[in-house]
C-alpha cells in the first residue's frame, strides 16, 4: 500500500491508475473529455482563474492560524438569546470534548453522524424527564429555524389548523422565521402579548408559541396560559422555546 502523504492525493479521491481504469470503463479517453459531456458549456469559464501560487498543507494552516489570531474576545450585548454562557467542565471535557460525541461514524462521512445523533437522543430525554413533557425535540438548526420545523409539526397534527399565536416577546429573528415560513403555507400567524391574549377568541389555532425566558430575560410561568389555551382547542399544540421545547396537549 502506498503512502499518500501529500494532501491532494488524500483528499482528491482516485487517482493515476485508478482514475484511468474508472475513465476507460465510462467509454471516455480522459478527464477533459467527460467534463466536455458532464458539464454545459455555459456554465463554464472558458479562461483560466486568477489565483495566487499554491501553499503547502503546513504553510496554509499557518495562514489561516495567523488570521484567526487577529480575533478579539469582547463581551456581547446585543441580547435577543446572544447571551455569554458557562459550560461547566464536566459538561466540555465528557462532551464537547469527548471524540465519541463527534467522530464520524464513518471515515467518509461529511457529517457526525453517530455521535450527534446519541446527543440529541440524551437531550431529549434529559428535557422530559426534568419538565414531565411528553415530547422533547432536539435540533442542530437555530433558534428560528426550530420554532418554524415546530409550527409545520403542530400543523401536521391539525391540518385544519389555520391560525397560530407567537409571543411578542420570543426574539425578533425568532419571529421573522415563523412569518416567513408561515406565509406560503397560508398561516395566519398573530403576534401580541401572551398575557392578553385570548385563544377562544381564534377559530383554527393550532398552536401557541412562547419563550422562555425571553427576549428580554424575562421568566414567566406559563402554566395557567397553556391550561386556557388547552381548553380553548382540542389537542392544540403548545411550542416553548428554551432550546427548543414542543409539546402536545394530551387532550
């Protein structure tokens, strides 16, 4: 076996004898020739690239590294759940830290997938067993994104559902998210204080989203808003927003 030691040959898939064989058994003489069959033409630059003389695999990391050096740790006060957080070392040595969390499953894999999935797992049940929940989800996308996934989960549980009621106090991106996603499946999505607002009042509301805390660091008890929008709907969904928390009503 050879040793590839530079880092084309690692990482650039076939090569020499093993591109050849592959070209030959595709009925193409060579590589120009199936990128000619492959690749429209007007898609291609027909002129060669501006770019400067190649670095070595050491002489590129020590780039990158001189860049990242000119970063500066400063305190951040934009808010809306940009907080500056502590991880306690149990938690960063035994997870963030442990390689059986976020090694590939396997060698070509883009993604950790094993490990993340194993996280995600204990998460869940981490969150139902601390909040009694029936049902915890556990995502890698942002705040957002998540909220806007649990809006099209409550609404495949109703799917006549055609109103959903988000807290104008979840953060601002969290809100812009659930619009968006919410305007081309013809969601009516009502944005105003939880402590005002009426649920009965709404004829198709699906779901009710609250944050917690919120944008503002705010903690509230939600436990008597749930119970009168429980009573409002039957088996309305209830989304809080913590990592991200969903629930359904057992009604």
């Amino acid at each position: 076996m050879s040793a590839r030691l530079d880092f084309c040959s690692r990482h650039l898939g076939p090569v020499d004898s093993d591109r050849a064989e592959m070209l030959r058994d595709t009925g193409f003489s060579s590589l120009n020739e199936l990128i000619d069959a492959a690749v429209p033409a007007g898609i291609r630059l027909d002129k060669a690239m501006t770019l400067p003389e190649a670095k070595s695999e050491p002489e590129a990391l020590a780039w990158l590294k001189s860049i990242m050096g000119k970063n500066r740790l400063l305190k951040s006060f934009i808010g809306q759940g940009y907080y500056g957080t502590h991880t306690p070392g149990v938690i960063q040595r035994n997870i963030l830290e442990n390689p059986g969390w976020y090694t590939a499953y396997t060698p070509y894999q883009a993604e950790i997938a094993q490990g993340r999935l194993e996280a995600l797992l204990n998460f869940q049940t981490m969150i139902t067993d601390l909040t009694g929940l029936d049902v915890s989800n556990a995502s890698l996308l942002d705040e957002g994104t998540a909220a806007a996934e649990a809006m099209s989960l409550a609404l495949a549980g109703k799917p006549k559902g055609k109103t959903i009621f988000v807290s104008d106090r979840c953060h601002p991106q969290t809100i812009d998210v659930v619009m968006t996603r919410a305007e081309p499946l013809g969601i009516e999505v009502i944005v105003s204080d939880w402590q005002t607002f009426q649920p009965a009042s709404h004829e198709g509301l699906f779901a009710v989203l609250v944050q917690y805390p919120d944008t503002r660091g705010r903690i509230d008890d939600f436990a008597e808003f749930f119970t009168k929008a429980n009573a409002a709907g039957q088996s309305l969904s209830l989304l809080q927003t913590c990592s991200l928390l969903l629930f359904k009503s057992s009604r």
